[in-house]
C-alpha cells in the first residue's frame, strides 16, 4: 500500500471510529494494528486524536460564543429592563473587571460587559462570552464590595467554564453558525446576492437561545456547575485581593432571605446551606484580614 494512500486509509479509519460508540472504537483499533504499521498502542493514539478532532469541530469559537451571548443578552433584557445608571454602572465594570483579570479568560471576543437589571427581584445571571446580570434588589441586600465581588466573581466563573454554552448542543449550533459564515463567504466573493433560505439556520439559532436563557432564568445550572462556579469564584477572590469569605456571606445572607423571598435566583440555584457546606469542604479559606476602608466608603456611595 502507497505511503499517500496508508495516510487517509489510517485517518478515515480514525475518525469513523472516533465518531461511533465504544465497540465500534474499539474495533477500528484492531483493524488500524492489523495493517502492521502500527502496534495496538499506536492505533489506540490515533483514535484518540481523531476524537479530538472530532470534538473540536463542535466547539464554539469566541466569536460564535459572543454572537450567542448576545442573543441570550436580548431575551434577558427583554425580561428585564437594565438600570439606567452610568455611576452605578461603570463601578459594576470596575469591581467585575479586577475579577475578570485574574481569571483564566481574562479576554472574550466582545470583552465582559457588567450591568444591574432594574429589578427587586434578587438575581444574577450570566451569558455566554462575557456578559454579566445582577439585580437592583441582591445590590441592596450586599454589605460590601467584597460581598459584591463574590457574586460577580461565581457569575464569571460560569462564562469562563462555558456552562452556558455547555447547556445546547454545540454541534447543531456549530454547524449553523458555519453555515452563516459559509453563505457570507460565497456572496462577498461573488458580489452577487443569492436568494438563501435562511429559515432553518435561524430556527436552530433561536432555539439554542432560547434554550440558554431558560436555563438560566428558569432551569438552572446543575448543582455540579453551582459549586464548581462558588469554589473557582472563591480561587478568583483571592487572587484579586478581596476576602473569599465574603461569598460565604452573601449565601448565609441569601439563606436568611429563602424563607420570604421567591422566584428569581431561588428558583434557579442549590440550598445555599448546601452551597456553603460543599466550600468549607473543598477551599482552604485564609485567615480573617481587615476590609479596605476605600472600598467600604465607594461602595457605601453607590449602594446608597
């Protein structure tokens, strides 16, 4: 067999097998070592780059991701009109902002975009690529800018884990957005509009946001999600200087409201005593320090 030809021989072997279920995997790794240019070990390597090849064409790219959160954004805002406040707006950025720089996505297509929604309702919520919800009515509840950082902190933890994205399927939405880009392609080079039906490509893209915005207005993340956003949320704090504790404060402050309050982030998140016992558990919390007294008198001013 020709050297050109074993290469796709090897690779369409791979890649059929890495797209089936296990048996089927475990077969075209047998039928890979039978040529007798590669031993077992060997096959199963090759299989296993083909699955990640496979894998990485149902990934969003930034750039799907921020047109996704955008989407997501509107349905949000649709729900909830923002707080027209640029003071109390550009001190959100601030404090979501120093979070954001030590996080492992400091940088998204878009960039992170911070905004309070106009609502006593007491909630957070955050879109896939960077953008970052929180109610007028949890603001007023939180008794520093630390408390604050921690709830901007768990929410960017959820785009930096894409558990947004996580909730559709990324391979029917990677392939629309593809196609999207694939008829742009084609009538900027030809300079020539072509009629396309764009119905189906548009439902697919509607649903998938749809399908987001319910999770995160109504369904929920799974608890799994929940605490892996509180404890990286926690690692984010104090990398960022402020006290990890203070997210332990804001659940014990949410655990005294679930008696009264409803709806909103009480629908859609774990009993924060869960929450808190899953972080005494697993984060190492450093000792008590003094709150900064800057950061006490700013965020007095805003909270008002």
């Amino acid at each position: 067999m020709r050297r050109g030809r074993l290469a796709s021989y090897l690779a369409s072997v791979a890649l059929l097998s890495a797209c089936a279920n296990q048996n089927l995997s475990q077969l075209g790794a047998s039928v890979l070592s039978s040529t007798g240019y590669v031993d077992q070990q060997q096959a199963q390597s090759i299989l296993s780059a083909g699955n990640k090849i496979v894998k990485s064409q149902e990934a969003l790219t930034p750039e799907q991701e921020y047109y996704l959160g955008r989407g997501v954004s509107a349905q949000v805002l649709d729900r909830y009109p923002p707080k027209l406040d640029s003071v109390k707006t550009k001190y959100l950025n601030t404090v979501g902002q120093s979070v954001v720089l030590v996080s492992d996505l400091p940088e998204t297509f878009g960039g992170y975009h911070f905004a309070v929604i106009d609502s006593s309702e007491i909630n957070a919520v955050s879109a896939p690529g960077g953008f970052v919800y929180v109610s007028s009515g949890l603001i007023k509840l939180l008794p520093s800018e630390d408390a604050l950082a921690a709830v901007l902190a768990h929410e960017v933890a959820h785009v930096v884990k894409r558990h947004g994205v996580n909730a559709i399927s990324n391979s029917n939405l990677f392939s629309t957005l593809t196609d999207f880009s694939k008829q742009a392609a084609t009538v900027a080079a030809s300079q020539v509009y072509t009629p396309v039906d764009l119905g189906p490509m548009t439902a697919i893209f509607t649903e998938s946001v749809s399908g987001v915005t319910e999770k995160l207005l109504t369904k929920g993340y799974d608890r799994s999600q929940e605490y892996e956003a509180d404890l990286y949320a926690a690692t984010l704090l104090q990398r960022a200087g402020y006290d990890p504790r203070s997210l332990l404060e804001v659940l014990k402050i949410l655990h005294a409201q679930a008696e009264t309050a409803s709806g909103g982030w009480f629908y859609t998140h774990p009993a924060p005593s869960d929450r808190i016992e899953e972080l005494e558990d697993d984060f190492r919390f450093p000792a008590e320090s003094p709150r900064s007294s800057v950061r006490a008198a700013r965020f007095k001013k805003i909270r008002g």
